[in-house]
C-alpha cells in the first residue's frame, strides 16, 4: 500500500499541526502520544454533515477542508483518514484498519464502519483510535492484555478468537467504565483500500439504520472531563468517577456548543438546532 493510494501529498501538513499548535518532531512514542492527544483534544467527535444531510465525503481534500481549514470535527472515517496522512507525512510506518463497534456477546456489533491506525514503531505495533466517540487520548500496544492509563482513563486490547471478526482475529478494544471493562470495538487486520473507507461512510451517513442517520453525536474531551450530547441527552465522564447522564433541558444544547467550541457557521448551527428539535423525544 503507496502513500500515493491515499494520496497523503495533498495534505497541508503545516496547516494540520498548527491546528494542534504542535512542531514538526521526529518519529518517536512520546511524539507520537503527543500529536495523538493533541488531535483528539482538538476536533470533535460528530455527526453534523450526516444529520443534515451535507457531508462533503471522506477523501482527504474534503476532510482537510473540514479539519484544518475550519478546525471543524467529524467521525471516524475522516478522523482516520487526516491522521494517517499526517502520520505517513511525518515519516510513521501506518496502516488503516477497519473494525467492528459492539460487543458480539450481546449482540450489539455492527458492520466494519470504524476506523482506526495502526503504527508500526521501534518494533511494536500500537493502535490509534483518534475517531472514537469515547476516544483513546494516547496509543495502546497492540498485544493480548495490553492495557494503558493515563490522567485516569483505562483501556485494554485483548487477542480475538476471530468469531467477531469474520474468522480473521483481530483485536478487542475495552474502556474500564464505571465498575468494569466495557467492549469498544473489534479491528481487523485486513488491508484497507481507500473504496472500502468510501463504502463503510456511504452506509453508515444514509441507511436509514444506521444511528448515524437517526441520532445526533458531539462529544470532545475538555481538560477536565469528556463531554458528550446527543438531540435530547448529555453525558459527562470524569476519570475514576460514576457517570452522568441526564436529559437536556430546553435551548441546553446552543449551550453545550460554546463550552465545546464547536466552530460552527451560524447556517450550521441555526439548520442543527432545528434538526435537533425536530427530532428530540416529547
């Protein structure tokens, strides 16, 4: 797989790290941690091209217009996608990887509509997961019972017996939440060709099954706390505390986007708003 494939030229790598307010820095893991904080504590995890319908698409001109022109977030595949580039134009060893979200012991796993990075790095491979609604701040080993902590968040790979992953292996990715360690996703290790990336996003941003589609999703970690919000909920995790999850209250969300700094147009926002109302629960 060529860095011309994903065609990672196109990127405007200076554009990208002035986002995070970071230096070009040599390949290393404490670079790597670094650039992989530093991106999830910038963008947001969200939805709002899907919801209302506006999605530029998933290629890299269409992400980085998002990402570093506006400084604006987005899910999984477009994550992935920015990160990859930045990480192959800094000189990383990466792969993408496709996974599954879910737990197959309660049935809840999905189709390969995550995306994720593998880095190949000083002979171990670690697994970057910047596009996850509750994301990893930092890389874990991918190794069976790996496990990270760090500011107080846990998380935890663990080998597949392949029964999750269409009988190829692969990894499980676990968050200790509350009392006990709460399935993520499921990786694979099949190759990832950029038509693949285009296919997970087409369904998962326009079948009418996919929660995508149905539910709005904002979430960033803040300094102090990770923030998510939904049409009609809002949830805040802090690091070894319980969970709170509670409803909004009526014109709570306009709120929630200032503390979150979603930049937003005032198009955007007003149309979101709207969509929102339209689709909260009475």
């Amino acid at each position: 797989m060529t860095n011309d494939l994903w065609r990672v030229d196109r990127l405007d790598l200076d554009g990208y790290l002035a986002r995070l307010a970071l230096p070009v820095r040599e390949p290393g893991r404490a670079a790597l941690d670094e650039l992989h904080e530093a991106h999830v504590r910038t963008f947001t995890f969200d939805n709002f091209d899907v919801v209302l319908g506006s999605h530029p698409g998933v290629d890299l001109d269409a992400v980085q217009e998002k990402f570093v022109g506006r400084g604006r977030g987005g899910y999984c595949f477009e994550h992935a996608t920015v990160f990859a580039a930045a990480l192959e134009r800094l000189g990383y060893d990466v792969r993408r990887r496709l996974g599954r979200v879910g737990d197959p012991a309660d049935g809840t796993q999905q189709g390969r509509t995550h995306m994720v990075v593998e880095v190949r790095l000083d002979g171990q491979r670690l697994l970057c997961d910047p596009g996850f609604g509750m994301s990893l701040l930092r890389p874990v080993p991918i190794a069976d019972g790996a496990g990270d902590e760090h500011l107080g968040w846990r998380y935890r790979i663990d080998a597949a017996d392949g029964s999750g992953t269409g009988g190829s292996g692969g990894w499980e990715m676990r968050r200790w939440r509350d009392d006990g360690w709460q399935m993520m996703h499921t990786t694979d290790e099949l190759p990832v060709l950029p038509v693949d990336v285009v296919i997970g996003h087409h369904y998962t941003a326009t079948h009418p099954a996919s929660h995508f589609v149905r539910t709005l999703m904002v979430a960033r970690h803040l300094p102090d706390r990770h923030v998510t919000l939904t049409e009609a909920t809002v949830t805040v995790r802090r690091a070894g505390a319980p969970t709170e999850h509670r409803p909004l209250r009526d014109g709570e969300l306009a709120d929630w986007l200032r503390v979150l700094a979603v930049p937003l147009t005032g198009d955007e926002e007003g149309r979101l708003l709207t969509w929102a109302a339209a689709h909260r629960p009475t």
